[in-house]
C-alpha cells in the first residue's frame, strides 16, 4: 500500500511518517518548509497544491491520501481560509482526477463542531457551531470533502493533541519547568486529549475499515481531563526547585490577547494568545463523545497520560528543546 501524506512536516504529519513506515509513504511538503522533524526521511518530495496537474503525477500509484496539511493559527481570516479550505479543494481536485487512490481521509478538528454547552459530550452528528477562524475553516474543509470528493472518504476531527515534536504544549511545559505557572479561564476546566502515538493508530483504524467511508469520526483517548490535574501532571514529571501559581484575572488575558494580535500582525507570525485562542478559552469545555468510533472502528482506547506525558518531555529534553 502507498500512502501520501500532506504536511508531512509537521507535528503530527511526522509522526504518521513514522507511523507507517512499514508501508510504502510519500511525505508531501511546501517549498521551503522546515523538514527537521522528518528526520531527513527519503521519501520527502515538495509539492504546489495549487498546481493541480503536477499534484496528479505526484499522486500517481498512491492508494491512500492522508490530508494533513494546513494551519492552526494565522494572523487573519484570509490566511487561514487559504490554508485550509483553498488546499483542501486543490487536493481533492487532484484526487479526484488519480485513478489509484481509493482512499482519502482528512484530518480536521473538534474544532470544527462546538463547545460542550451545559457539559455535554459533542457528537459527530450535531451542527457544527464553530468559534474560531480555525475551527470555521475546517468546518468549510470538511463540507468541500463531503460535497466535492469522488473518492471513499472519512473524516477525523482530533481533540487537543500532545506528544513528541508539538510546539503549543511546549511553552507550558517550559514555564513549568522554570516554577511560574500562570492559569487563565475558568479554574475547573475540562479537554480530552489524545497523544499523537494514539492519534496514528486511530488513523490507520479508519484507514482499515470499510464502514468509515462517507463517516465524521471524533477522536481522543477517552478519558476528560482538568485544567489543574495536567498541570499537577506536569510538576511531577518536572518537578521544579519553586513553584509560584498565578490566575490572571480575564481583563489582563483580554488584553495580553490583543497585543498578541498586534505582534502577530506586525511579525506576520501569529502567536499563541490572541484573540482566537480565548474565544476557545473562557467558553465552554470542548468535549467530543467518541461512543461512533468505539462502536464502528472498535476504538478501544488505553489511556497512559502519565506515562506519555513523561515520554514527550523527555523527547524535549534529549531534542534541547527543553
């Protein structure tokens, strides 16, 4: 089996690389696009999404497309929209038009959905209520795969995602680290996460399985995590010489938010607090019901968070990122 993946590159485009390495994988990059988590992988070929004709003859022979590609975060609307929704249309135009490829699985976001309103677990099946610019973007992706391509295709939509070269985690963890631990939002916040290992097994089951195609699948470890339990986590795995925890009041937050708009736009970089990012982090918990993939994929999670967690500082440790 062939598979190419979009956005091979990145945290979790890398570690699907590494995750079918027993087939035969095509890692599909930008130009100029930092390939240091590819381990200089062989197989590595840079690509024009928007170049529909030679996306086909990069796409000839592949069986599975795994569309992976895109952006969490972008200083404006447009940014995003081109990133997200413009690349998926581009890459189903040329999946459409390859006649190898009998699979097409695209990897959107909880996002895409909506908050967990009064704490109830989001399904699959509900209207999407998107808050962000990311999570409207995906929700756009996904209906250009739903209405647009020819081929089989499945949907992933991954909670909050951790693991071996994720850079967003990273500047907790290195605050942490230091024994400063500034805490926004409501104090008993709840997420579902799912480490990236598991994330890659969740892939491949879909991958495998004949009753996803046409299906809208959420993924997570199963189990609903608190603010305040990651972070105990977290100092135990560290253990700082001094700990000094602070909540920051929501007005500081706001504001913080604002100037990371203003440097975002300034840098052309967008940074992690803005004004996006707390849309997600005064509102509701995002909690995705994963009773479809249990019952359809036979997802049957083991959850390890400890023991991931601890893997993934040591990865950033030995990687001097930590």
């Amino acid at each position: 089996m062939k598979i190419a993946i979009t956005g091979a590159n990145g945290f979790v485009g890398s570690n699907l690389v590494k995750h079918f390495q027993g087939c035969s994988v095509i890692a599909l990059v930008r130009k100029n696009s930092d390939c240091s988590l590819l381990n200089d992988f062989h197989d590595t070929i840079t690509v024009d999404y928007s170049n529909i004709e030679s996306m086909k003859t990069v796409l000839c022979g592949v069986d599975v497309v795994i569309h992976n590609a895109g952006l969490t975060r972008a200083v404006d609307w447009q940014q995003m929209y081109r990133a997200n929704v413009v690349t998926t249309s581009q890459i189903i135009q040329a999946v459409n038009q390859a006649p190898s490829i009998s699979r097409f699985i695209q990897i959107s976001s909880l996002a895409a959905s909506h908050p967990a309103y009064r704490g109830e677990e989001v399904s699959e099946s509900d209207r999407p209520l998107p808050l962000t610019w990311y999570g409207k973007s995906k929700m756009l992706a996904e209906k250009i795969t739903r209405q647009s391509c020819e081929k089989p295709w499945s949907i992933v939509r991954p909670c909050s995602v951790y693991g071996e070269g994720e850079r967003d985690f990273l500047q907790l963890f290195q605050m942490v680290k230091k024994g400063f631990i500034l805490q926004a939002g409501k104090p008993d916040n709840r997420l579902n996460l799912i480490h990236v290992s598991e994330l890659c097994t969740f892939i491949e089951l879909v991958m495998n399985c004949p009753e996803a195609v046409g299906e809208i699948f959420n993924a997570n470890d199963g189990e609903i995590y608190q603010q305040d339990q990651f972070i105990a986590v977290l100092k135990d795995i560290l253990k700082p010489k001094h700990s000094l925890a602070l909540r920051l009041p929501d007005s500081i937050v706001r504001l913080y938010a604002r100037y990371g708009d203003i440097i975002g736009k300034l840098k052309h970089q967008p940074q992690l607090i803005n004004s996006q990012k707390i849309l997600e982090l005064f509102g509701d918990p995002w909690l995705g019901s994963i009773t479809k993939a249990r019952e359809t994929l036979k997802w049957d999670p083991k959850p390890q968070f400890e023991k991931h967690l601890s893997e993934t500082i040591k990865w950033y440790e030995t990687s001097g990122w930590l």
